[in-house]
C-alpha cells in the first residue's frame, strides 16, 4: 500500500508542484427522468479519470429542469459519491435505507454487488445544486456488500484559511484535520475549497494519486511558476507531483479530487461498471431476475 497523504502532514508542503495537464469543459446532457446537468468526466472528451468514472454538475434554479429526478435504477461494481450545495434530495434503495440530502450534505453509496436506488428532489421550487462523482472500486471489491452513508452537512469539518477562504474536507486530509469519508483502498480525496481573490491554497496530494480541480466559480491560476489559469466551469487534470497550489483571481469555488488508480480493465454499460463485458452480461441477468 503506498503513503498516505497524512504521511506528509505536520510538514511545510515540498516536492513538486503539479502542473495543469489539460483543462475539460464539461458537456451539457440529461440523465434519469430528465434531469438537466453538466458532465464532466464520463464524455467522449474525458472518458475515465482512473479511478473516477464520472462527474456530473447539476445546478438550475428552474424546477422544469431538476423535478422529474432520478427513479428507480440499478447500479453495480462502484460507488457513487453525491454532494449537495443547495437544495434537497431524497434517497431511498431496495436494501431499506432512505436519506434526506440537504444542503452541504454527502452521501456515500457502495453501490457493490447490487443496488436499485431513487434520488428525487424533495422540493418544487428555488435552486438545486451539487455533484455526483463515480469512484471505481477494484476487481476484488466490485462484488462488496451494498453499503450507504448519509454525512450530514456539520459532520464535514471546515477549515478556515489564514489568508480568506476555507476548505471543507469531504474525504481524506487537509492541514491536518480528516474528513469522514470511508477508507477506500484508493484513498480518495475530496475538498471543496472557497477562495477570496487573492488568497492561496495549497496541499499535499501523495504522487501515487490522480488528482484533478474541477473550478465551479470564479477563476484561478494553478501550479508552478506563474501557473495556469483556469476559469469556471472547467475541470483541470494535474499532473504528478507532490502537491497542488493553486492561487484565486476572482473569488472561486472549486473541488480538489484525487485517488489511486485502479488501473484495470473497465467494462461499462449505462449504470454497470465492471472489469468484462461478460460481467456486464451477468450483471444485467442478476438486475432482471432480481438478485439487487
Ligand atoms: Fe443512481
């Protein structure tokens, strides 16, 4: 097993600053019964950030285009990571857990060996907000129990910036303080960061991670030297390094999401991520007969 970021806590951040590889802008589509978002990752143009599948930005303050929501459907072979900044959502799965999301909350979904699911506004009007991220799950654990947590919004930690912003730590560490995520073998990381113009952030992100921004307000400039700028909405996929710097030129929203890659095989079919297109046969005979 490789270092883990809190390894490198207690420390001033050294090593190499990662640079931007490339920025994607994400592809306006719709999913469930209509729901309009953003799809960042899981396009032609970005297809898998190993081990992240998929990143979706929903965001409307119009209900025509969030309140048919997502009814019934499966999934297997990944987690679903859901994190709301406005709004409200009810879960509900075929294993008996319900949960409200509010704003501010996260619900971490180990959609494992099987699970049918609903995620439907709980509310007619005003703004909807937030991200789904799909993390992949490694072949000897696609096949893991079913398990769901719902984080309510106070159980993520805040940290306040010397210089004017904060970090909200969704998964793995930040200045040492841990957020309350699950332990993956992939260790991912999940910060949603808020900046004032002006100020910086930087953190330790181990280089056995892919690690990624994806900006939702504002602008920034991230990494070495003079940096490159990087304006919402857009995601910026980092290169190795040690750690990530990145510095507001507006005031700026953005996530900082990084994992170890699985690097396997992946087999996709709609909501199935498997390793073979003959698990994928196999997973949808189980949905059909049942066996959720
Ligand atoms: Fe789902």
């Amino acid at each position: 097993m490789a270092a883990t970021d809190s390894e490198l806590l207690g420390s001033a951040v050294t090593g190499t600053s990662r640079a931007v590889v490339r920025t994607v802008v994400g592809m306006p589509t719709s999913d469930g019964a209509g729901v309009k978002l953003t799809r960042v990752i899981g396009t032609q143009a970005l297809s898998y950030l190993d081990p992240f599948l998929m990143l979706d930005e929903f965001g409307s303050d119009d209900p025509a285009a969030y309140i048919a929501g997502f009814p019934s459907h499966p999934h297997r072979g990944f987690e679903t990571i859901t994190y709301m900044l406005d709004g409200r959502m009810r879960h509900r799965d075929n294993h008996g857990n319900e949960g409200l999301l509010t704003a501010g909350a996260v619900q971490w979904m180990t959609a494992g060996r099987g699970i049918v699911h609903s995620e439907m506004p709980e509310q007619e009007q005003g703004r909807m907000r937030g991200f789904q991220l799909w993390l992949n799950l490694p072949s000897g654990e696609k096949m893991r129990p079913v398990e769901y947590q719902d984080i309510e919004p106070h159980k993520v930690p805040v940290v306040e910036l010397p210089q004017g912003g904060q970090v909200k730590v969704i998964a793995g560490h930040f200045d040492g303080v841990r957020g309350p995520a699950p332990e993956r073998t992939t260790q991912p990381v999940y910060l949603d960061v808020r900046l004032t113009a002006g100020s910086q952030f930087q953190s330790a992100i181990h280089i056995a991670k892919s690690a990624f921004l994806y900006v939702y307000e504002g602008e920034v400039s991230v990494g070495p030297g003079s940096g490159h700028a990087v304006t919402a909405p857009k995601l910026a996929e980092l290169a190795a390094g040690d750690y990530v710097q990145v510095t507001a030129m507006k005031d700026a929203r953005f996530l900082v999401i990084a994992g170890i890659p699985v690097r396997e095989p992946v087999a996709r079919y709609g909501p199935f991520v498997m390793n073979t297109s003959e698990q994928i046969h196999q997973a949808i005979a189980d949905f059909q007969q049942g066996k959720f």
